[in-house]
C-alpha cells in the first residue's frame, strides 16, 4: 500500500483512468492517459487489479492539456480535463464500442460520427453538496471529491452553468451567513432556457432571518429558491415558482419541468441528440411508434410532430403528468403518455397489446433489458436506443441482435458531458 512505482499506461479506462500492467497485474491510474509513462503510487489493491494516483508524468502524452479548472486535482465533478477536448469523445467513442464487442458480442455495421457540442459552461441540472467547517468557520460548496467522503472546497465551476458556476464563494457565503448552516446537505442545480432555480435541501426548519437571507439573495441574483424540508414530494417555491422551460426549435416543442425532474443536463447536445435520434427513427406520417422511458416528452413531443401516433411510457407518474400538460401546451393531440413501472411484469398494460412499427428506448443506467424480454417485436422494424451506460447498452445490444433478430445498423457516441467520463450513445436496430 502507498508504493511508488513507474508504469507504462496502454489504455483508458470507462472511467477515464489510465490503464497499465505490473507484475502481470492490471492497475488502474488516475490522471494518467493512454500511451504516457508515468511514477505512481499504489492506492488501493484488490485481488484482480490495484488502483494507483499519478504522482508525475514521465514522458506525456501529446494529447494532454492543462486543466482549465484549478480544482480539478481534487473535485470529482470531471475526470477527463487533463485530456485534449477533441480527444475525450474519441476516448468515449472507444469505449462505447469496446462494450459492445467485449459485453453485446456485437459490431455496429457503421459507426457513427460523434456528437459534440458546448464543452464549458453547459451543465444545467447538478447537484452540489455542502459542508459546515467549524474549523475554519465556514462552509465550502461545491461536487464530492475524488475521494466521495468530502466536499471538494471550490471558488468557482467552469462546467456549471455560470449563473451558477461563477457564484460558488458567494453561495457559500451565504451558507456560512445562515443561522442553518449545520443542517444543510445539498444545494440542487436546474436551469431552463430562461431562468435557473436553487433547490435548498434542509434538515430543519429555516428561521425567519434564514428565509430574508435566501430572499435577498434572490433579489440580488436573479436566481430562484426553492425549498425542501423533506423528500422530493416535499419541495416548494420560498416565494414564487420560477418558469423552468426549454425549447426544441427544430420540432417547434417547448417543455415546462419542475426543478427536481430528469432533463438532459447538456442543452446544446440534447438538440443534436433528438436530431440525430429522429433522422435514424425516421418517423412517417403512418408510423406508430412506441417511446419507453419517456420522462418528460422530451423525444415522444419531437416524433408526434411527424408520426401518425406515439406512445410514451415513464415509470415516474409526476413526470408522466407534465408530459401530458407539455403535449397540451404544445397543441400536440397525437401522444399520448402511460405511467408504468419498466422493470417489472407489463402484461397487463393496455400500450402493451398496442401495434407498433418502431421503437424508441432511452432507459436509465441500468438499461432496458426486462422490457425488450417483453416485448412483441413481431411489428417493429426499426428501434432506436438511446443509452447513458455503454455496458447497458451492449448487453442489450446482444439481446436484440441474438434473440430478437436485429442488426446493429449504426452506433455513436455523444458528448452530454464533457470533461467527465460519462459515456452516452446512440444505436440503430433494423429487421434482417
């Protein structure tokens, strides 16, 4: 344990960690990249591999750049900022595509140019934990750190969305000004095209020289609070509720959320998403078409303007609601939206004796194999998957390709966030 070593580094990691060999023994590496040499020293070992943290670069990479953040050594928020930008998609590429030969035992006919868009600045939806420090009489802001035990101290975020991002020091002023300073967890993050809203996760009940403060912080930001004594169910606007909403110019779709609902973190890239996913779909004007994990309307909205009819379906019946009011605000009368959980038996849903020809899935991590097993694929020529775990995606991917009688047509990766190791991608399943 704690030993230094040197070791050359041959691959990336899914999680962004360089990978090398000693003694016949894999070893992961954080802060290293593929083809450096570099001195480490051993953090962790395990019975199949060892963990270890640079400690210098011995012959670099010529990929390798200075982080723009100056956090970045200990906040756990990114992972990939010591990368070239151009360079971390590639990375992502080869990940996706290593699952999919390693775990889905598939090859996509035709890989797909990655997606990229904004890189800095872009994340409107995060999640921000906050710690009291008597030692230093005041309280820090800001993502876990590497180590997820403490709060990484930060000044600023380059990836925030900088309302937020460069407000840092002054939300942790705030917090150290407040008589609840103790019992305040999380500060959530959610940003709309328009307007951005505080989430202030509390533990007790906020004095009344609390709620003037958060007030006058508002005043003074522009920003909206909102409050949670409880659990999510539990939280509402201090004052007024903020109109949280983002537009879909290309389908001419606008969705209303709440602060604490799912949306793509990444605005820009979320537009090319449901471009690229509707030019692979292709929806027609005779097309039914099934969307599971359907959240807010963000991809069924899009297809209704071209299909006959769409179906989503969403596990989170609050999510499901406001799909529906997003669909009537929209003036769109031919979607119509199921709450159901996706994971368990779905025989006795109405949607699931429905006819449809194509199929659009974009599941949580955990992927979507307990309804492909599910589902009556008989009518379905084309499916489009979209996925946020490229491990997910393959084993799923094999399922369909296997057992269902797919092929994997096309597959890409897509950059909804960058400087982190997180790997979202998309593929396209058609009839042989």
């Amino acid at each position: 344990m704690n030993r230094e070593f040197e070791i050359e580094i041959t691959d990336l990691s899914h999680d962004g960690r360089g990978v090398g060999r000693r003694d016949g023994k894999t070893v992961f590496v954080t802060g290293a990249l593929t083809g450096e040499a570099v001195r480490a020293r051993q953090t962790r070992r395990h019975r199949s591999f060892d963990e270890a943290q640079v400690l210098e670069v011995l012959t670099a990479s010529p990929e390798r750049v200075e982080p723009k953040c100056p956090h970045y050594e200990h906040c756990g928020g990114c992972a990939l900022q010591h990368l070239a930008e151009a360079k971390q998609i590639e990375a992502k590429q080869h990940v996706m595509l290593e699952n999919l030969t390693r775990i889905g035992e598939v090859t996509p006919e035709t890989v797909l140019p990655p997606l990229s868009d904004q890189r800095w600045g872009y994340r409107r939806k995060a999640r921000l934990g906050v710690k009291w420090v008597a030692q230093k009489e005041r309280a820090i802001v800001g993502f876990r750190e590497r180590n997820p035990r403490f709060v990484a101290d930060l000044s600023r975020c380059e990836v925030l969305t900088p309302s937020v991002g460069e407000r840092i020091e002054v939300l942790a002023a705030l917090v150290t000004s407040m008589d609840a300073r103790e019992r305040l967890p999380q500060i959530e993050i959610a940003a709309g095209d328009d307007a951005v809203a505080l989430v202030f996760r509390h533990l007790d009940p906020l004095s009344d020289a609390d709620i003037e403060r958060l007030r006058a912080f508002a005043e003074d930001t522009g920003l909206g609070i909102y409050l949670q004594p409880k659990g999510i169910d539990s939280v509402h606007p201090l004052d007024e509720p903020v109109a949280l909403r983002f537009g879909i110019p290309a389908a001419d779709v606008t969705l209303d959320f709440l602060p604490l609902d799912f949306v793509q973190v990444n605005a820009g890239m979320n537009q090319k998403m449901i471009a690229q996913a509707l030019d692979l779909l292709d929806p027609q004007a005779d097309d039914r078409v099934l969307d599971l994990f359907c959240g807010l309307g963000n991809f069924t909205l899009p297809i209704a303007r071209r299909a006959g009819r769409v179906v989503g379906v969403e596990g989170d019946a609050g999510l499901v609601a406001r799909a529906r009011q997003n669909a009537a605000s929209n003036g769109i009368s031919n979607a119509e939206f199921h709450a159901a959980d996706l994971t368990t038996d779905l025989s006795a849903e109405p949607w699931m004796r429905d006819g449809f020809n194509k199929l659009l899935l974009d599941p949580p991590r955990s992927g979507a194999e307990a309804v492909i097993r599910q589902l009556d694929f008989k009518g379905i020529d084309r499916v489009v998957y979209v996925s946020c775990h490229p491990g997910s995606l393959a084993r799923d991917a094999g399922i369909l390709v296997r057992e269902k009688g797919y092929r994997l047509k096309a597959a890409g990766a897509m950059d909804m966030f960058p400087h982190t190791a997180h790997v979202e991608s998309i593929a396209l399943f058609e009839r042989d």
